[in-house]
C-alpha cells in the first residue's frame, strides 16, 4: 500500500516524490487525497501495525484462544483493502 501511494504522489509530482524514506503517515495525509479516503487508509494503516508492530510477540493467547477471529479479521481487512484501492483508482483516475 505504501509502494503504491508513493507511486501515486511521484506521479501528482507532490513534495513526497522526492526520497520515499517518509512515514507512511505523513506520505497518507499529504497524499492528494479525500479526507474521507485518507481516513480509509489509515484504518489499513493501523491494522497493518497492530500485526508488524507487536508489544510482546510471546502474548499470542488470543490467536490460541479464538483461532476463528484471528483467521476472520484478516480476511474482512483484505476486502477493506481491495475497496481502498479501487477507490484510489477511481476517485484519482
């Protein structure tokens, strides 16, 4: 997703085409993008940190405990995901 705002923003010639060593953060809310699918985005954007950005990766007694939720959730964000990016596509085409 990161790979492919930044592409975009190279493409709008935006101040974030320069190094792509930003946050991803700054690289979504300067996007020239609606607000509304800028907050779409950092709803992916969050949920792709709960899971790379883990506190205490030996704490997995959720994933243990309720295997079916964690197996649900991510299948529910990957079809987020797949609206988020036809909303780039056809919000910016």
């Amino acid at each position: 997703m990161k790979a492919a705002i930044q592409l975009y923003a190279a493409n709008k010639q935006t101040r974030y085409a320069v190094n792509g060593s930003e946050r991803f953060v700054d690289l979504i809310d300067c996007a020239p993008l609606s607000d509304g699918l800028k907050n779409y985005i950092h709803v992916l954007r969050r949920y792709r940190n709960r899971w790379v950005h883990v506190d205490d990766p030996r704490n997995d007694s959720s994933l243990i405990d309720k295997p079916e939720e964690a197996e649900r959730e991510p299948e529910g964000m990957a079809f987020f995901a797949a609206r988020a990016q036809q909303r780039i596509i056809y919000e910016n085409h």
